[in-house]
C-alpha cells in the first residue's frame, strides 16, 4: 500500500484568510467592499453539510417543475440560496461521480473511469476503489481543522485501504458497497444488514433513509463547537426500490407500482432532508453552515423510473440526462436565497469552493481541477469560468466549451449539440459546423490521450448497455399527477442476429 505523508500545514489561525485578503487589498477599496470580501472568504469557517441524492431525475424534484413528486424541504432549501440549473457531475454513474465529487479531481486523470463492480480478469482487485494517493475533500478539511463524518453509502472501494476512516472521515456509518436494501433483515431472517458503524454499535435500524438523517443529525450535535464537514450520503433513490407504507400510500393514485415507489422514496428523501435542515436551524447553525445538495448521477429511466425531463439521456449516458442533475447551495446571509445561477457548473468545483470558505492553505487546495465558483454564485462576477469541461466515461467522451457539447462514441460520427438553445440534444449538428466538430474533437483527443490507463474495469456487458442507451428514447415531459411517465422506448436492434 502506498502511504502519503502527513500533512504539517500551520492552524489556519496563523494564516488567517481574512486578514491576508485585508493586508492584501490594503485600503485601495471601499471598506463596505473589503468587509464583504473579507466576509466571503471564512471570516468564521462555516461548518460543510454535502446532501448526496442518489440516481435521483433531474425532472424530480418541486423546483425543476416536477408535476407528480411534492419535494417542499428540497423546494424550501433552494429557495434559501442559489439554484443551479446547469450543474454537471463529472461522471454519469455512482462510484466515478463520487470519485470526482470526494477529491475535487477529475476521477479519469487518476484511473478511476469505471463504476465499481466485479473485479475483472488481469486485473488486481487490491486498486478495485479510490486510489490511495488522492486526497480526499474530508482528507483536506481534516487537515484544515474540521470534524468529518459520512453517513450512508460510500462506493469507493470495499479494501481495507480505502474504507472512509482511510480516507479522511472521522466517523462512518453506513455501508461500503453501491446499494443496500432500506428495511433491516425481518426478523427469522438469516441475512445480515452490511452496515457497519466506525464509532459504537450500529443501532435500530428502521428504513435506512431515516437511519442516515438521524445518524447525521447526532454527528452535528456531537461537533456543534467545532467546523465540521458532514457528508449526508445517501442511497435513495437507487434500486433497490423500496418504500415505506405510509409513504406508498401518498402516491396510491400511481398505477404503476416502480413509479409510485419510486415517487415515495424520493417524498421521503426529501421529508428526511426536511428534518435535517431543521436540527441545523434548532441547533442554532444555519448562519455558519453551507449546505450542498445534488445528486450523485442522472436518473436511470429504466432502473427506478425517474424522470430527467425536459432533458434527453439517461443514468450511464453522457447526454444531460446522464450528467446534469439538481443542485442547490445555501449559506443564508452569504449566498443570496433565491438566486438561479445559468451558467454551467461542475461537481469537481465543490472542493475548491469549500475549501477556501474553510480557509484552507495553498496546500490543500493545490492539483484540483475545478474553479472557486463563490464570486458566481454571491453574483459580484458575472462571467462564466474560462473553461472546458471534459467527461471520459467507458466507451463514451464529451467535452462541453461555452454553450457547445461534443459527445464521442465509438464507431459513430461525433456529435454536436447546441446546449444552450437545444438543452434537450436533439438537433444534432456536426456536420453544419464542421470546424468547431473538429477543434472540440481535437481538444477531447488531446486530453484523452494524457490520460492514464484505467485501474480497473466493469465488465463488458455495460459497455454494450452504455452504447444501446444512446439510441433509446427518453420521456421529456412531466406526466399528469397519477400517471407513470412513458416509459423508455429501447432502439430497435439494427441487424437481426443470425
Ligand atoms: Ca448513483
């Protein structure tokens, strides 16, 4: 196993990030103004909340218009800060989009292109998880003074050497693997549930959604006079599909059983999300906590039956259905409530974001792909980042620059999306604009071919089911309140097997 050194950095006391902006910009602005950049940058670091749904419909939630799925808290948190509605996870699965939301690093600049499976053939499953040598955000903030918890699913790595407590996190509890069943074992039954808690006994489970909120809400009270990094990570609305009684019947008037599921596991997502940003309110924290809510991954149309309208794709395609999800940040008081930021944004810029709100060094901010995003999102900037944005995902690439996307895929012509005016991809336009197909075809080459060999694989079966999902079509309208969305319609197979 390969070890890091620790870091030696100096409490953040002694490089006080507001006093080095003040010395830095002397008197040359307004006091008011130098107040509020001194402000904007952790005058007192606030504690970090990330709110991780899982496979959960870019179409599914109250503030992206949902018709079917009330989500009041979900609804109530982005109307505390800003909405954005072009936010991209870095990959279009669990455990790479995790990767690059955990280490602020695009996950494919170290290997980590898969989602975690079966170990495959040829390949060693000791490097089956998050490589050993990235830092993780929790890593950073520890070191940066913070208290870290994650609570609920992990998917980086099942290996001893990549258990969350490996990886930055003071307390764990939750489950290692990419899915877990909600209800504990009924009793008589042999089966064992797969969480495990770092810190003391499990405890009563009840329907794990609820499990992880109350387990979240104790972490913040045990750390309520220090910083603390809480990574609320949970599992619903991934398979398998399993909802409460109480919650099945708010949707009784859904016929088709995997929607009203589905529907009722998002409904109390968002109730347990609603009681998490109370016990921050009754715990008095809410001016000194930044909230982060998205979810981990488009919405697998034909897993769970979410919904990613208005937009095409799905969960494992790098349409926008794959990869934009809902995403919401607040910081009452320093973030303004209401506010829809249009611009695009990526999960990989979360780390540097909260990194320098907690006043982290140089140090622990450095090799991060993304961009501070905090003078977007208060609003005092109003220029997009100068920036590609890149996915490398199996047998699929896409590179997004400005309001153009170009997605590769294997044996096919590239194709050429104006995102802005056609969010929904459906006029392809490659061939109208043959110079910007190939300057972007080149660049997504140029960067793909830097990057490394993949540490392991999934097996060859998804990459099939990857490459079908592109000829697929997708529901991209909101149904009517009691009706399941039309289902994904599976491209015809093109040649008949003989
Ligand atoms: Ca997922």
């Amino acid at each position: 196993m390969i070890t890091r050194p620790r870091s030696t950095l100096p409490h953040a006391a002694l490089c006080h990030p507001a006093l080095i902006v003040l010395i830095a910009v002397g008197f040359a602005l307004p006091l008011a103004a130098a107040a509020t950049l001194a402000g904007a940058v952790a005058a007192d670091r606030p504690n970090l909340i990330l709110i991780l749904a899982d496979d959960l419909g870019y179409g599914d939630v109250g503030f992206h218009g949902s018709t079917q799925i009330p989500t009041p808290n979900l609804d109530r948190l982005a109307a505390s800060g800003v909405r954005c509605s072009q936010a991209y996870v870095s990959a279009p699965v669990c455990a790479p989009s995790r990767a690059g939301l955990l280490t602020g690093r695009n996950q494919v600049e170290f290997g980590f292109d898969n989602n975690l499976g079966a170990p495959q053939r040829g390949f060693d499953p000791e490097f089956a998880g998050l490589p050993v040598e990235e830092r993780t955000l929790a890593d950073r903030l520890r070191a940066a003074g913070y208290a870290t918890g994650l609570f609920g699913k992990w998917h980086l790595g099942e290996r001893p050497q990549f258990h969350p407590r490996q990886r930055g996190f003071d307390e764990f509890w939750g489950f290692l693997g990419g899915a877990e069943p909600y209800f504990p074992p009924a009793s008589g039954d042999r089966s064992t549930s797969r969480v495990e808690c770092s810190f003391g006994p499990v405890g009563p489970l009840t329907y794990l959604t609820d499990d992880i909120t109350t387990q979240s809400i104790a972490f913040m009270q045990r750390h309520r006079t220090r910083p603390f990094f809480l990574f609320a990570s949970y599992n619903a609305p991934h398979a398998p599909l399993q909802a409460r009684d109480e919650d099945l019947a708010r949707f009784a008037g859904i016929a088709d059983l995997k929607r009203r599921t589905y529907c009722a596991m998002v409904a109390r997502f968002d109730h347990e999300v609603g009681r998490l940003l109370r016990a921050v309110e009754e715990e008095g924290m809410a001016a000194r906590t930044l909230i982060v809510f998205l979810s981990d991954n488009g919405g697998p149309v034909d897993q769970n039956s979410s919904l990613n309208a208005p937009l095409n794709g799905q969960k494992g395609t790098v349409l926008e259905g794959g990869l934009r999800v809902p995403c919401v940040l607040s910081w009452p008081g320093r973030l303004p409530a209401g506010r829809v930021y249009a611009h695009p944004v990526s999960s990989l810029d979360f780390a540097p974001t909260v990194l320098a709100r907690a006043g982290a060094s140089a140090d622990l901010v450095r090799g991060l792909t993304g961009t501070d995003l905090w003078t977007r999102l208060t609003g005092s900037d109003p220029s997009p980042p100068d920036r590609a944005l890149r996915w490398r995902f199996t047998v699929s690439a896409a590179i997004r620059e400005g309001d153009w996307k170009l997605i590769r895929l294997p044996d096919r012509l590239p194709l050429l999306f104006n995102v802005r005016e056609d969010q929904a991809e459906q006029n392809d336009v490659a061939l109208q604009h043959l110079d910007l197909t190939r300057t972007l075809l080149g660049k997504l080459g140029d960067w793909d071919a830097r990057l490394p060999h993949p540490v392991f694989l999934e097996g060859a079966e998804w990459k099939h089911r990857q490459l079908d999902l592109y000829d697929a079509t997708y529901p991209r309208a909101q149904p009517q309140a009691n009706e399941a969305p039309p289902r994904l319609i599976p491209a015809k197979p093109a040649v008949t097997a003989k």
